[in-house]
C-alpha cells in the first residue's frame, strides 16, 4: 500500500482503513484531506463541503485507486 501517496494528499491511512472495517458510509477529499458523510464506498468526485472541489472519494474507492 501506498501510504505515503495518502498521507501527501493528507488522508490518515487508518481512518480509511475504520471507515471501511465500521462500515461508515465516509469519503474523503483528495485536495483538502476533509471527510464527507453519506458517501457511497465506491463514490468518486463528490463535492467536497469544505473546498467544493469534485474530488471525495469513498474510503474503499481510495484504497483502489490511491493506496
């Protein structure tokens, strides 16, 4: 895995990692780093609420994609 990929990004590896294994429904924000509720785990480019860019991911897409 590619922890360090996420961490420039700054996404903690193990948050991913409780959203996944607690079954939360959590994206998170590859240009801010924020997390958004009420995300599929497959979601790619939501809104972010805190920057507003188009790029939350769900916490199992970053794992396929970034990790």
């Amino acid at each position: 895995m590619n922890e360090s990929l996420l961490k420039n990004m700054n996404i903690d590896f193990e948050r991913v990692m409780e959203a996944i294994d607690g079954d939360e429904q959590i994206g998170f924000c590859i240009a801010c780093g924020s997390e958004s509720e009420r995300i599929e785990p497959d979601a790619r480019n939501c809104k972010c609420e805190s920057c507003h860019s188009y790029k939350v991911f769900g916490a199992e897409q970053i794992l396929i994609e970034f990790a």
